[in-house]
C-alpha cells in the first residue's frame, strides 16, 4: 500500500484525493492546506487528516477552531510520494524545501517547469519512462489533451506536422479575483504558445500551437490540423478514437452543441461534472487531401486526474502500462 501525501486540496488536489480513496494500491495519509477556509473544513468533514502547508500558519489553523493534525514536514514523515498541487512555481519551491532534504518520491503539475522532474509524464506516451524516478511532471490539462490524441493518430497513422489552437478558459470556475469580462486575448501573442514545446517533452511529434484566452471558465477546446504520413479516412480516425476509453466521442446530433451542454451531461455523468476523457466531437475529425482535422475539448479541472494515479503506479513499478491504465479506469467510471 503505496501512502500518499497531497500537498495542496484545491481543484487538482482534492481530485487526486478521492480518486487515490478508490484505488486499492495506495492511500491517501493527509492533505495540505495554506489557510483555514471552507475548503480545508470540507477536506476534515471528508475525513482526511489536515496539515498546513506552510508550518509558520499552524496557530492560524488552531484559531480558526480546524483540527490539523501538524504541518507539511510532518506529513512528509508519514508517506512513501507526495503529489504536490500547489499553485504554479510553488511546486519547484517545495522540492528544494521539503522533498528533496526527505528523500521522497513526488510528483508536480504541469504549471511547474518540465525541469523541476526526471520525467514529463503521460500515461498513454511514455509511461515507462517514469518507471522508477523519484521526481514526474504530471503535464497541463491542455498538453494532456494534446498528447493522448497526437500519440494514437502517430501510432496508426504517422505524423508529419501538426498545427493546433488553444480555445482556453480564462480562469477556473471558483476564481473571482481574475479573468476577462470581454474581450479575447491572444496567449501569448508572439507565437507558438508553449503547448507544443510541452507536448515534445513527453511526445516525439513536430506541432505548432497558438493559445487564445477566452471569458469562460467551462472548458478548453482545441482545433487541431494533422498532416498525416498515410493514407486514412475519417471512419478510420474515430474508429481508433472510439477504442481508446480516455476518448469521449460525442455528437451534435445528440445535443454536444457547445461546451455548456457538454458539462450539463457531465453534472449527470459523474460526480464534480469530472471528465477525465477528451471530449471529441465526431462529426469534426475529417480526412480532406491526407490532413486530418479534429474539435475537443477539455476540462481542466479533471482531465490530469488519471494521469496522477497512473504516475504513482509507474514510479513504484507497482503494474505496467496497460494494467495500469485499465485500473484507474475502471475505478473512476472511464469506459
């Protein structure tokens, strides 16, 4: 039983969270927050073991009237791996503070630089290569997309170059102290965008991004071009698509008009409205003079769960990739 830290229960953290207590190889030991609010109460009330993530803010908590039961360096003690999901930067902070002086396994999120780890994961592309590290980069939610997808058109069908469009949420659905109100924003303007170079880390694969930051917070979606090294048609592309289970194949017919419907089915579908799955639209993977192009989208807030627990299973070498995969899958309802 493989004992996990999470260190940091926001909108990754607390997904890991629940999706380790449905897994039978490993544990969640306690979870870390910075200060005392609604989500460290509802973290107690779930009944995972608090400790704060910075040790100076522990009378912070006593005050506040929150049981923790220490702080970081104390529930660091206590685990085999820590998956840190802690804001952008902080991450790299905490491998230099805490991880690396305690000699413990950790995985980051795909905010931190790909050289904060060993490895840049994703379980589909290269989930081997995390096999034994002590330290994996879990990569974004919008890489994550990218790649589950490039990986299964490079396998059957090659891939010369891909050009691809980020359609981004501007912030996630709790923030209110940023975002646009109206207006698009090139992300960043002087391109490409840094999802391709993340994509190489984990993918060999010669692709071009642009990113635009939009005002919603519902969901990314991508519009990606594909210039394929053999012959395909496009029942050949969602036939391979249909196959993978971290690929959602949806239809307008069916009412997936826009991502709004999409999350509506997903309040339905699974608890949170999670959709660890691309959700790509059928009716736009489309095969005209050998180019393949394809809709999806994807929900940032879910999408890298899997990615995290398949991570834990590599570095321990506790299963191989498919054993893996088809774990995670089953437990969190992926089909």
């Amino acid at each position: 039983m493989i004992k996990v830290a999470i260190n940091g229960y926001g909108t990754i953290g607390k997904r890991v969270a629940d999706a380790i207590g449905y897994q039978k190889d490993m544990e969640v030991v306690g979870v870390t927050k910075t200060k005392p609010d609604f989500e460290a109460k509802l973290a107690v009330n779930k009944g995972y073991k608090l400790y704060t993530a910075i040790p100076e803010r522990l009378k912070v908590f006593e005050d506040a009237g929150i049981k923790v039961e220490g702080t970081i360096e104390d529930l660091i003690e206590k685990v085999d791996i820590v998956v840190d999901c802690s804001p952008n930067k902080v991450g790299a902070e905490n491998k230099a503070k805490y991880y690396e002086k305690a000699g413990v396994k950790a995985i980051f999120q795909g905010g931190e630089k790909k050289d904060v780890a060993e490895v840049s994961f994703n379980a589909l592309a290269n989930y081997d290569e995390a096999k034994g590290k002590q330290f994996v980069r879990v990569v974004s939610c919008n890489t994550t997309g990218l790649t589950r997808l490039l990986y299964l058109i490079r396998e059957n069908f090659g891939i010369k170059k891909v050009r691809a469009t980020m359609i981004r949420r501007v912030v996630d659905p709790k923030e209110d102290k940023k975002g646009l109100v109206n207006g698009i924003m090139p992300d960043p303007v002087k391109l490409p965008s840094h999802h391709g170079p993340d994509v190489q880390t984990v993918l060999d694969v010669d692709i071009t991004t642009t990113a635009f930051k939009i005002p919603t917070t519902l969901m990314h979606v991508h519009s990606i071009n594909v210039e394929l090294e053999s012959d395909a048609k496009s029942d050949d592309v969602v036939a391979v698509l249909d196959k993978e289970p971290r690929i959602m194949l949806v239809s307008a017919e069916d009412g997936f008009t826009s991502t709004a419907k999409v999350i509506e089915f997903a309040r339905e579908y699974r608890m949170r409205y999670d959709l660890f799955e691309n959700v790509v639209w059928k009716e736009s993977v489309s095969v005209v003079d050998g180019e393949l192009y394809v809709t999806q989208a994807i929900h940032q807030e879910a999408i890298v769960v899997p990615e995290n627990i398949d991570a834990i299973r590599a570095m321990f070498e506790l299963a191989d990739k498919d054993e893996s995969m088809k774990i995670t899958n089953e437990t969190l309802g992926i089909c």
